[in-house]
C-alpha cells in the first residue's frame, strides 16, 4: 500500500500534468480558428485568381492548353505536409503511406522528387524507406505560409527546368467534424484539361468585359504561378488546422485520462488516510485497555 506522501506526490505531479494539457488545449484551439480563417481568405482569393486565369484564357492564350498534357516520362514531385511535433495521433503517418502509393504507381516514369514539409512527416517518409530531398519546418503561423509557400515553388521550378518533372502533387490532411481528418491529394500541376475548360466558359461576374494589360503570355504566367501560390498556401492552412484539431483531440482525451486518474488518486488518498485514522485509533484504544488491565 502507498503512503499519504506518495499519494499526495502522484496528485501533485498529475495536476501539473493536467494544467500543461490544458494550456496546449488553448493553444491549440486558437491555432485551429487562425488557420481555418487563413484557408477560408485563402479559398476565396483563389476563385478571383480562376476568374482572372478565365478571362485570360478567353482572349485567346491557349497555346499553353496543348502541353497541359505530360508525357509517359515526365516524372513525379510531391509535396507532402506533414507536422513539426507530435502528440496529433496518425496524422503523419496518413500523408506518408499516401505519399509512398503515388510513388509506387509512378515507379518507372520518370525521375521522382520528394518535398516534406515538417520533420515528423520526414521522419515518416524515411521510414517508410522514401527519404526526402527537401525538407522544410512548418510555419509558426499564419503569416509564415507566404514565405513557406514561396520555398516550395521556388523547388518546384527546379524540377520542372533541371529534372524535367512535370506532374506535382500536394499531400495534406484536412479536418473534418465527424473523423477528426481527411486525406486529400491535389494535383498541383498541370491543371486538369477539364478546369481549363471549365475556366475558359466561366461566365464573367459584370457587364464589363474583362481586358489584360501587358503581353498575353507573360500575364498567363503570372495567374498561373499566383495560382499555383494560393494553392498551397490553402493546403498549408489547412494541414495545419488539421493538425491543431488533431492535438486538440488528442489533448482533450488525454485530459479526461487524467481527470479520471486523479478520481482514482483521491480515493486512494481518502481510503488510505481513513485506514491510517482506524490504525491510530485500534492502537489507542489497545493502549488503553492495556493499560486498563494493569490498572485493575
């Protein structure tokens, strides 16, 4: 049986533990509503950047539209977002093994690249014998994803122009209310021919018809690579609120854990605080009747 002092250092110690739990409960669900704020904004700028990649379209620029197509050998990049630290369950584990499926489909096709953001996902894709060539820690927050985003398009031009990789995928997981996260695969580039088209017929939103300044060219370059931007700037913000709901979940079972420990604890503690309290009043009253007994 434990004492009274290490029962009261075990409720001690789960305490503590459970005021960590809960300020990383906080923290967490702050992250979560920043993120889901950032993917949101970022949704809704990525239908103005269609819109415009529409109206570009619609004047003519489809030259772009013939190779949209890659060839049997172009190769495969993928980005794969994961997390920087643990305690969010399977999250890492989910993008990883999709990861190695894409790779094992596209086995012979050309050169692979693989892009991870966050250690943990690193660390997963490595296990999984699928060592990355670039690996980039997750931003701290919402205004980190332009620099991150900016990184990893910064690689993706050195495939396309030094590994002739033409196919690019995002790996990620999204929250949901009823499973907690959902795997998505996104290809990145290039754009399927049916969102071309589907961009080129889209209705523009004025009686004013749209019109492009500069070279045609240049300006469908430009939407093109602001759209390949938003995108994972939005694949970001939502990784990343999955991950904080994820660890919010994990926390939040993890502090019923600990609730129901320290019941068990405070029983323990009052159960053996009453027997103490019966020994010393047994060997009172033995002491007294023997006592007692001498007496008479």
């Amino acid at each position: 049986m434990q004492s009274l002092g290490e029962l009261q250092g075990r409720i001690e110690g789960a305490r503590d533990l459970q005021s960590i739990v809960r300020v990383m409960k906080s923290l967490s669900a702050v992250s979560i509503r920043q993120y889901q704020d950032a993917a949101r904004r970022l949704r809704s700028y990525q239908s103005v950047v269609d819109l415009s990649l529409g109206a570009a379209l619609s004047t003519g620029a489809f030259a772009w539209r013939q190779s949209a197509e890659p060839g049997p050998g172009s190769g495969l990049g993928l980005v794969v977002m994961g997390s920087d630290r643990g305690l969010c369950g399977r999250f890492n584990v989910g993008v990883a093994e999709a990861a190695a499926r894409l790779v094992l489909q596209a086995s012979g096709k050309g050169s692979q690249r693989i892009l991870a953001i966050g250690a943990r996902a690193a660390a997963r894709l490595e296990a999984l014998g699928l060592e990355p060539d670039t690996i980039f820690f997750q931003p701290g927050s919402a205004a980190g994803l332009t620099d991150t985003a900016g990184s990893v398009i910064v690689e993706i031009e050195d495939w396309r122009n030094r590994r002739g990789i033409e196919r690019v995928s995002v790996v990620f997981n999204v929250a949901t209310e009823r499973e907690g996260i959902e795997l998505r695969v996104e290809q990145l580039l290039p754009i399927d021919p049916s969102a071309i088209d589907a961009l080129a017929t889209q209705p523009w939103p004025t009686n004013n018809l749209p019109a492009t300044r500069g070279e045609p060219d240049a300006v469908f370059s430009a939407l093109m690579r602001e759209r390949l931007f938003v995108a994972l700037m939005r694949a970001g913000a939502e990784s990343l609120a999955a991950e904080h709901a994820t660890r919010l979940r994990a926390m939040q079972a993890a502090e019923k854990n600990i609730n129901e420990r320290l019941d068990d604890l405070a029983a323990d503690w009052r159960r053996t605080r009453q027997d103490e309290i019966t020994t010393e009043l047994m060997d009172i009253v033995s002491a007294y009747e023997a006592v007692s007994s001498r007496a008479s």
